[in-house]
C-alpha cells in the first residue's frame, strides 16, 4: 500500500528544489523576471489589435473565443512562448511593460490584453455570468457577504490562488494609496512547514471544503473539496483561499475543520506574511502580471480609491488554461471539471454564456 503523506507526517513529500521554490527577498534583488516591451513590439501589437477589430461585427464576442491565430504577433510570439515556459516550469511569474493602454479605448485595452493572452493560453470562465475578460475594481461590497468575491471589494485579499493555470493582471489604473501585489512560492511555504512542523504540513495534504459563493455547477453541492496541497505526479500542487475555506463553514455537510487544521492554515497564512518570503510590487498603469497558480500565490493588499470615477483602481485580469501545463490531481476536477490540459479550469454554471465584458 502506498504510504499516505496526509496520515503520516514521516511520509510527506521531499522538500521542494528549483527555480519556483524561492525567497521574496531574492527576487526582490533581481529584475530578471520584468520585461519591457520595446517600440517595434508595441507598433506589433497594436496593428494586431486594429487588424482584429477593423474585422467587424461584435468584438466583444468575437473576444471571447480569441486564438493565437486571429492575434499574430511574428515578432513577439516566439517570446511569450518562452514566458510561457518560465511560468510553468521556472520562477512562476513575469512582468510585462509598456502596453500602451494610456492611449487606447477600454475595447482597444481588451483586446491587446486577450490577444496577448491568446499566445499563452485558452480563457477561462471567471464567474457565473461566464466573463472571460474580469474587471477587478471596488464595486462598494463587502466580503461579509456570502455571495461577493473579494476582488469586488476594496479589502486585503490574502494570499490565495485562483481555478486556472495561468492568472494575468493588465494595470489600466492605479489606486490613489495600496493595492500593492504580493506572491510567494507555496513551495518554499511547504519547505518551511516541513522542516518545523510536519505535522500541520501533513495537515494541509487532507481535503478541506472551499465554500463556492454562490456560483453552484448543475448537480453539485455549494462547497468542493480539495486539499491546500496536494501531491500528484512528483508534483506539489496548491490551491488556497482561506476566506472561503472559512465560510464553507457556514454549510452543515461540509466537514468540521478540526482544532488542528486550524492550526496548520494561521501557519501557513503567518508564513506567506513573512516579508522574508514574499515578494511585494506595485503594478502602474500598462503592466501586465501573469502568475503560474499552482506553484505560487497571489495578494493585493487593501487600498484607498481616487475620488474621481475615472481615476479609481482598475485590472483586467485574464484566466487562463495554457498548453504544456502540468497534470492535475483527480481532486481538481470537483473545482476545475474536466482536468483535460489545455481546456480545463473556469467557474461552469447551469445557463453561462461566455462573454467579454467591456
């Protein structure tokens, strides 16, 4: 019988070597991970972008089902295609400069920002209403509300990791005070745990309920399971957001979390908050912050808006189901359905169209 890492503390996975398993600290030191689009890549993109547009007929939904191909990008694509690699099997995050979205329309922005993405990956599903194009600002809601997500609201998001392979952010404003962008590595928050506390380390290898907010797939219940960590393939996946392993609490099927589980999330919560870990940047209008989800994860901290509409924090953000990615552990499925690489990921509901919200 196959030793069982989450029973057995002295069975858990080896510690976790290679390039995602890093320090903040070290990062921070190094600008290898930005790159800056020159003049003759911004003139490619936006004549892929006018190209695209000047086709006719709904852009937003013509959008929706965008491919590399309907995008050409000559010059560029061979790069992505590398950035591509270095998320899924390198450091696990990057930073693009210089989209130009100073000068373009909030349909001009969408489309640089999709087609780009197209060079990584197939959009994915954000919500219930099927938008593959999410807009991430403060709609004035509070997370108390069993029925909000946090990136709706102007609060601390905590470090987490979201039903896709890839996450891509794309600046179009800035906040007037916060909203800085934190990741760490979960490999090197498991490496931490293992070597003081294998015992919570274990803990976090057991399945814990994740409340859906309301975003309910036909046939399933208002809460999936799936473990903080898991290891599948001589892989260590993660998947986490400790708000909604909370709330799915408030759900009388959904199992108890015990004193220790408990204990093994406020430690790896403490971890991620450790400035020695993580990394902090703040994203300026026309970055754009992909992230490999099941290596690293995300934050924003909490922020203060300009007073003028046209002013206040506003990302895109891209969901992303990427070629080459790694395979899933069976448990997935109940969050991801279908765990086919490449086509796989997004929120599925009972009557979702997908569509490009502009």
């Amino acid at each position: 019988m196959t030793p069982d890492p989450a029973a057995d503390p002295a069975q858990l996975p080896p510690p976790q070597l290679g390039p995602a398993a890093w320090l903040g600290a070290e990062q921070a030191a190094r600008s290898d991970w930005i790159e800056t689009l020159d003049d003759a890549d911004i003139a490619e993109l936006e004549a892929a972008m006018r190209a695209f547009i000047a086709r006719g007929g709904d852009v937003a939904a013509r959008l929706g089902g965008i491919t590399a191909d309907d995008f050409p990008l000559p010059r560029l694509g061979p790069r992505l295609r590398a950035l591509r690699a270095q998320l899924l099997q390198g450091r696990g995050f990057a930073l693009l400069r210089r989209l130009p979205v100073e000068r373009c329309s909030t349909t001009e922005a969408a489309t640089l920002f999709m087609g780009l993405g197209a060079h990584l990956g197939r959009a994915r599903s954000q919500n219930a209403q099927g938008h593959v194009l999410g807009h991430v600002r403060d709609l004035g809601l509070a997370s108390s509300d069993p029925h909000v997500r946090l990136y709706q609201t102007s609060e601390r998001q905590t470090f987490h990791t979201d039903s896709c392979d890839i996450v891509g952010l794309l600046c179009l404003q800035e906040a007037r005070r916060g909203g800085d962008s934190l990741l760490v590595s979960a490999l090197t928050l498991f490496n931490e745990l293992r070597r003081t506390c294998p015992d919570l380390a274990a803990r976090l290898l057991r399945p814990m309920a994740h409340d859906r907010r309301g975003e309910v797939p036909a046939g399933q219940q208002p809460f999936f399971m799936i473990p903080v960590l898991s290891w599948h393939a001589q892989a260590l996946t993660v998947f986490y957001q400790r708000q909604y392993v909370d709330s799915a609490q408030r759900f009388e099927a959904a199992p108890r979390l015990q004193p220790a589980d408990v204990e093994a999330l406020d430690a790896f919560d403490a971890l991620a908050e450790d400035p020695r870990l993580h990394l902090r940047m703040r994203l300026a209008p026309g970055d754009i912050q992909f992230v490999h989800n099941h290596v690293l994860l995300h934050d924003r901290t909490a922020f203060e808006d300009h007073a003028e509409p046209q002013r206040r924090r506003h990302l895109l953000r891209l969901w992303l189901a990427a070629p080459g990615a790694r395979e899933l552990p069976p448990a997935f499925a109940a969050r991801y359905g279908a765990l086919t690489v490449g086509d796989r990921g997004g929120i599925v509901v009972p009557g979702m169209r997908l569509t490009v919200p502009l």
